[in-house]
C-alpha cells in the first residue's frame, strides 16, 4: 500500500479573518496597497493582477473620476526619478479588463491626478513633478461589469520639455537620459522642414530634439511607440540631421539617417497581411550591426526598423525629428547609446552633516554644477521625502532636516540658457534618531487553512511613536503594508519600526489544523471473479467530512467508508476525505491484485438417453468464466459434427445433445474445443475428449 497523505485543497472556501485580509487577492484598501519595488521599466506578467470582487472606495472630491470607484484596486510605489509612465493592459492585450482607468494619489486621502479613462482595453497615464522618494498610490479601476485581470506596467524618468513640432524651437539635449513623450500632435508653424523627395516626405505628428557632441563616439538610440503591447503598434518614422551652421540655426541642416518603414501597404495603397511586415512593426532607431542608412516607405525584404549607428563629432551638432505617421496622438519612449556623449551643463553638489548624519540633525547641500558651454539659469532641487524643505528653486547652500530616517535620494536639476536640463541623483542614508521612545506593536495572526499549507496570515498592528510605520518579519526587509501572506504554521517575530528609526517586536504565533490522515487499507489480492471489501478510515474522527472511493469501479457504494469491489484486473483505488468546513482533504491509495485463475468444468462423459440426467455436453463455470462464445465437437475423423455460438455456462439444456444431422451419433469417443469468454473479455480455447455412452 502506498501512503500519500496529501493536503489538497478542494474548495477556497470563506474563512472568518478580518476584511482587510482579502487584499492578499485584490490589494482591495489602500491601506494594503501592493508595493512596486523597480519602478523603472517594470512591467508585470499579464494577467497577474484582477479587480474582480474589489468594492467601492471612497469618494475623492475635485478629481477627474468618472468611473464612481466602484471596483479599485491599489499599489504603492517609491519613485528614484520626478516623471513616471503608468500603462495597463487589458481584454485581449494582457488580461481582461473593459474600460481601464488609472488614478495617483500622493497618500490614500489625497489625490494628485487620473488619466481620461478608455473605451477600449488599455489607458495610460504620466505624472511629472514628482518627489522622489515619497511613497505614491496608484488605483486601477474599470467601468462597472469590465472587471477583470490586467497587465501594469511602469517606467520612470526624468523629464524634458515639451514636445516642440519646429526645428529652431526644438529641444535641447545636454546628456543621454532616456525620455517618455506622452504625446505628438500636429507638424508645427512651418510645414516645409521635411524634404519632400526624403523617405518619410512631411511632417503629421512631429517632435524635433537637439544636441551638440562633447565628446566624440557612436550614437545609437531605440523609439518604443507607448502603444507597444498590441499586436499592431503606431508606425514611429524619424530622421537625423546634422547642423553645419550650429546648433541654434537649421537652415543648412544635412540629413544623414531616415527611417520610415512600417507601413502596412503596397506601392498602391492596399492592405497587406500583417506577417508580410511584422519586421517593420514596433521599436525603430539606429542599432549597432546595421548597414543601411535609410529605409523607405512599406517594409521590403531587407526593412526590419532600424538603421545604421552615427559616429559623432566633438563640437558638432546634430538634430532628430520623430514622426508618428498614425497620427494617434500617442507618444513614445526614448533609450540612447554608444559611446560618444552631448554637450550641457554638469550638474553636481556636495553634501555635509552639520552635526550628525541622522535624522532631526541639519544637513547642507551645496551646489558644485558649472557649464562650459551656456550659463546655468536655473536650479531645481528635490531633497526626498520627510526634508525640510522638500525642495527648492534657489542656488543655496541648502540646510535641510529630515524628520525620518531611511534612504533617501536628492536630485538636483539644472538648466541653461539654452533650454538644456542636466539632472543629477544621489542616494543618501539619514541614521535614525531615536531616543526615549514609546512604540508600541501588537498583531494577530490567521492559521492557515489546511495543515501544512502556506496561507497564513499576520496583521501587524502600531501605535504611539511616530507614524508612519513599517514592519517586517525578519527584522530586515521592512514594508509599509503591515499584512504578510503565505505564511506556513510557526513563531514568528514581528517587528515595528517608525519613521525615526525607533523598534519594537513581539511574538506571533501560527498554528497549523490538525492534519486529516486517511486509511485506504491494506492491498489485497483475490481470485478473478472473487469479491472483496475496501475498509477505508480517517483521522481526527470530530471531524466531519466527505468520503469518496475513486474510481467507483465494480464498487457497491463509492461514498461509504467501507464497500465491496468486485475488479476484473489489478486496481488501484483511492479514498479522499474531504472536510465538510474548511474544503481540506486528504488521501490514500490500496491496490486490489487479481489473480487471472481462469478455471471451467467439462466432463469426460456424457449420456444422451433422454433420461434428463446429463442429456447434454457442455462446459461449467467455476467463478470466472462468462459465456461460450464458440463450441465445436468433431468426430474421430476430424469432421465437425456440432457448432454453436454464445450461450450460457452449464445451462441443463444447452449444449450438444449427441446428435448429428437429426440422428443419434454412435457411441465412442469425440473431441471438444471451446472459446470461453471470461470476465475480462479474455476469450480462451480449452479443448478435449469427450465419451459418448448410450
């Protein structure tokens, strides 16, 4: 017998745990917001997350809600840049979900902005302006009966400034951060910049972006349209130039690199199956490895979107117009390589502790940035969260006091004359500053369901010190949600830990059920046509449970612990006991071996004299046997004298009554050969003599 003592689970059944503990499935409260570590590039699987059974949330006054928070569910995150690009996916592109909408909030009560919603089954929103470092919330919700899974993703950045669709307005690039334009729409004041005779021809939804080379080297870059998850993403058309004239004058300007495959069309206009140019689909720009310089309109057999790097040159400038010919309205994704850079301001600054490097104490920042090439007209600085003050437009020295300890990050951004913005970010650790503190944690915990499961649950729970609060259970990883899933059964410590660095702990405890241990019995070996019985049992016996014998093969009664089985071949049967409450259940199996004894009576004599006692020859079953499929008696001779087909075993009056073609055959000795069927539906011969006495 095999033992197999597994814990299944059956049925998710209801268990009666706090509310707020359902976010473990749809992060349902803000409170209990799924935290997004790398917010930069992250990109779920699809389908990962659900708002199906979230409930409505409170209202938000002044926000642009439409959608009456009917169904929202919550995920927190820590920016490391000042923009962020929030994208979610639904039906038919990573999920479910109808009618997506995103909303941010800078804490659960205070909202900050929301996207316009969508019709359709993905919608996105950028936010700039951020504080890098703060903890933000994002809401998903959907229009009411479009529940269902989706995709996310997130992408951070340091933002530029708006799109400009002329070329001496256009942007000035200092260094290669990447950039998320949100969006492209319309060509601008002058509508002839374009050559007509180039690849791409003129503008319809353009964006210009300017640079001058400091040092030189390769320049490779990649566009990702926004829409980049469907199957048929905006076709993204660019084209570079060089500016012999300088970087503020483009007349002169000399094209050296255009991209413009990716239409979906003939020479003619006529629609083309999507296989015939899935190569000019989606991310374009220059990669190393390519040849090409340019590629045309449509997608021929040597177009695949991306074209050959450039090799820049120190003190020469360059410009690039990106083109969405789909006119959708979206934006795209900007990524710079290769190893030449762009000339801008240095952006740079020195920090000092004035007393001690901890929270509570003065730290100074000072600026160290300069600029070789333009004046630096502006200065933006961002401290993090929990500095005072957060952040600033002046020069400094700044002094700045953080009223939380932890890791923090400091941006400063400047800004020349020339519209160039150079950021620079730098990670800092504030100490704690803890003294004489009154922290106080408690918890309760939830078992989990089955014994040996993982779903487990503890709640923490704070008060006194300084909120907010983080906890953790291994006093290392610490979280702002104080709830902690897939726990198995076992003592835990659950730490506190406020926003001056102060702990506290205390002992949680989870407790497994009793486990429910099932019986099958002993293996058994029979007889083939014998029957047998199945003696199942289980432990604790307060339980009150289910049973089920599989497979009900040739069995009495497949829902009673104890049964008969009647199995015409080795059998393995499995008992599974279900708890009636909680849906656990356990198993084993025990095997029924069958002998395949496969025995039949037949007589050696038999006298056909009508006195009603052994009047016919034919074949007995002992206990296995089923039916005479065939019966044949041949004389000495070998001449068949009798055949029959498919009659019953020892019936008195079938079988052959000693006659051949109406008269009585004479005494002697004949030969038998019978094809007897068993109850496996194996058919075999078993042939003799036979003695006819009269």
């Amino acid at each position: 017998m095999k033992k197999l003592y597994t814990i299944i689970s059956f049925i998710l059944y209801v268990i009666s745990i706090p509310q707020v503990l359902d976010a473990q499935y749809t992060f349902d409260n803000c409170q209990y917001a799924k935290f997004i570590n790398f917010t930069d590039g992250y990109c779920s699987e699809s389908g990962e997350f659900t708002n199906v059974g979230a409930t409505a949330d409170p209202e938000f006054p002044n926000s642009c809600v439409f959608l009456k928070f009917q169904n929202g569910v919550w995920f927190s995150f820590i920016p490391k840049k000042t923009a962020v690009s929030i994208r979610v996916f639904g039906k038919g592109l990573g999920g479910t979900m109808r009618s997506p909408k995103i909303l941010v909030f800078n804490d659960c009560n205070s909202f900050l902005a929301c996207s316009g919603g969508s019709t359709e089954s993905t919608d996105e929103l950028v936010v700039d302006h951020l504080i890098i470092g703060k903890t933000y919330y994002i809401m998903i919700e959907s229009s009411v009966g479009g529940e269902g899974s989706f995709k996310l993703c997130i992408d951070e950045f340091t933002p530029v400034p708006s799109p400009e669709s002329d070329c001496k307005d256009g942007v000035v690039l200092c260094d290669k951060s990447s950039f998320l334009i949100e969006s492209l729409v319309g060509a601008g004041d002058d509508k002839n910049e374009i050559d007509p005779n180039s690849c791409i021809q003129e503008e319809f939804a353009s964006s210009w972006y300017k640079w001058t080379c400091d040092k030189s080297g390769t320049l490779t870059f990649t566009l990702t349209p926004n829409n980049n998850e469907l199957k048929v993403t905006d076709d993204l058309d660019f084209a570079l130039y060089e500016l012999p004239n300088g970087i503020d004058d483009c007349t002169g300007k000399k094209m050296i690199r255009c991209m413009a495959s990716g239409a979906n069309g003939d020479e003619n206009g006529n629609a083309l199956p999507v296989e015939q140019w899935s190569a000019c689909n989606g991310p374009t720009g220059l990669r190393v490895g390519e040849k090409d310089v340019s590629e045309a309109p449509g997608c021929n057999n040597n177009s695949n979107n991306f074209i050959a790097p450039i090799d820049m040159v120190s003190g020469k400038s360059y410009v690039l117009v990106v083109n969405n010919y789909s006119r959708s309205g979206l934006g795209f994704k900007i990524d710079f390589g290769g190893t030449g850079t762009f000339l801008g301001p240095k952006a740079d600054f020195t920090i000092d502790a004035l007393n001690e490097f901890e929270c509570d104490k003065t730290i100074r920042f000072t600026n160290q940035s300069d600029s070789e090439t333009d004046p630096i007209v502006n200065y933006t600085w961002a401290f993090g969260d929990g500095a005072s003050p957060i952040s600033s437009g002046d020069i400094g020295p700044h002094d700045v006091i953080y009223d939380s300890f932890g890791d923090k990050i400091v941006a400063l951004t400047v800004e020349s004359s020339k519209g160039c913005l150079v950021t620079k970010l730098v990670p800092i650790y504030v100490e704690p500053c803890c003294a004489d503190f009154t922290l106080n944690v408690d918890g309760e915990s939830t078992n989990p369901i089955c014994a040996h499961d993982k779903n487990g649950t503890i709640l923490g729970k704070g008060s006194e010190g300084n909120p907010p609060y983080q906890f953790s259970i291994d006093g290392k990883n610490f979280q702002t949600i104080p709830i902690f899933y897939d726990l198995q059964a076992g003592d835990y410590n659950l730490f506190i830990q406020d926003k001056k660095g102060c702990r506290d702990s205390i002992n949680i405890e989870i407790i497994d059920p009793k486990e429910i241990l099932v019986d099958a019995g002993p293996d058994q070996t029979i007889d083939l046509g014998d029957m047998t019985s199945l003696d199942g049992n289980y432990l604790p016996p307060e339980y009150d449970v289910t049973y089920v014998w599989t497979p009900n093969y040739n069995m009495s009664d497949s829902s009673e612990l104890d049964t008969d089985v009647f199995p015409y071949h080795d059998q393995k049967y499995t008992l599974t006991v279900v708890q009636d409450e909680t849906g656990c259940a356990a198993r084993d199996d025990m095997t029924v071996y069958v002998n395949k004894n496969r025995k039949i009576r037949i007589p050696n004599v038999f006298t056909p004299n009508g006195d009603g006692k052994n009047d016919y020859f034919t074949a007995y079953n002992v206990k296995a046997a089923v039916e005479i499929d065939q019966m044949f008696i041949y004389d000495r001779w070998g001449e068949l004298i009798y055949k029959t087909n498919n009659i019953p075993l020892g019936e008195a009056y079938l079988g052959w009554d000693g006659d051949f073609k109406g008269q009585k055959v004479n005494p002697g000795v004949y030969v038998y050969l019978f094809m007897i069927r068993f109850l496996d539906d194996e058919i075999l011969p078993f042939s003799g003599d036979i003695t006819v006495i009269r």
